[in-house]
C-alpha cells in the first residue's frame, strides 16, 4: 500500500509543479525529479505485484497497465 501511495503523491507533486513551472522556471526541474521518483515507487509496487502471491489478477492488472498513471 505505501508504494502506491507514494507514487501517487509524487506524481500529484509534480502535477502541481507542472502548473507552476510557467512563471518560474527551476520548478521544472523539482517536478522532473518527482515524476523519477514516482516511477521508482511504481516499479517497487509492481515487483511487489509480480513477486509475491499475495495480490489477485485484477490488481496485478491494474498495476501492470498503470492504473492511474495511464
């Protein structure tokens, strides 16, 4: 459950940022390396997935195609 959650936060951050980044500029850079880190959580929640038997098919699915990051 954390990795998801993370993931989802880094990446509503950086959505944030996104808007911000028009009037100044260095934003761009913070909103990159949040969108990097939401991508590492999602790997993590994925291995976690794929590696234990302790997730059903559709949330395997789910996470396999990106859920919310699609």
């Amino acid at each position: 459950m954390l990795p998801l959650i993370d993931a989802e936060r880094a990446w509503a951050y950086a959505m944030q940022l996104k808007s911000e980044a028009n009037t100044e500029p260095r934003k761009r850079f913070h909103m990159i390396s949040r969108l990097r880190k939401a991508v590492q959580h999602a790997s993590t929640l994925d291995r976690l997935c794929n590696d234990s038997g302790l997730f059903d098919a559709r949330t395997k699915l789910d996470v396999e195609v990106g859920g919310t990051f699609c």
